[in-house]
C-alpha cells in the first residue's frame, strides 16, 4: 500500500514503475511463451514438411527416360518422353501413352542397372 501512495505523490502509475528498467524483460515475460509456441510450431510442423518436399522436388528432377513412374492417382508407367513440366508415360501391355505434370508424380522407380 505504501508503494501506491508514492507512485501517485511522485505522479507515476505502478505500471511505469515496473517498466522502467525492465522493459525487454517484462516483452520477454508477456510474449515469451507466444514466441516459443511459433518456434516450436516451426521446427515441429514446417521444417520436416520443407525437407520432404525438396526430397521429392529432388526424386522427380533426377527422373531420366526408361525410370519408372507412379502418379498421385494411382497409374504407373515408364516415362518415355520428358518436356519442361511434363512426362509421357507408357502403360500396360497395349503401351498406351499417357501424360501427366511432373507435380502429379508420387514416386520414381530408378530400374537397377547391370
């Protein structure tokens, strides 16, 4: 209570006061725990999501003629013909030609070579 009365004889509030010289850490004590929540959401959620899409961006780059494709729908071909943002697969028996956009691949199946 004595603290309350000095503050308004000196015409500062208690908030003033307390801020005075601790202005970083009273940020640090009210935002504090919002920040960590965003960092840990980022390592968490965004970064492993970052790592799979380059590894695929990666698997789809280094797909060459002859590999082995399957699409996000399900069909799977060997790739025959690759222009900028598309393949030309071939599938099934009767070697019916198909193209798909190179972000509609699921996987490249690379042949083992001899």
């Amino acid at each position: 209570m004595n603290w309350l009365l000095t503050a308004f004889a000196e015409g500062t509030t208690p908030v003033d006061q307390a801020t005075d010289g601790n202005g970083l850490l009273v940020f640090l004590v009210q935002f504090g725990p919002i920040i960590l929540l965003f960092g840990l959401m980022y390592v968490i959620l965004i970064l492993p999501q970052r790592k799979r899409e380059k590894k695929t961006r990666q698997m789809i780059d280094s797909a060459i003629v002859g590999d082995k494709v399957i699409s996000i729908g399900g069909i799977s071909g060997k790739i025959v013909n690759i222009k900028d943002d598309e393949f030309t697969i071939e599938t099934g028996n009767e070697r019916t030609k198909i193209t798909v956009k190179k972000w509609a691949i699921k996987e490249v199946d690379k042949p083992i070579s001899e």
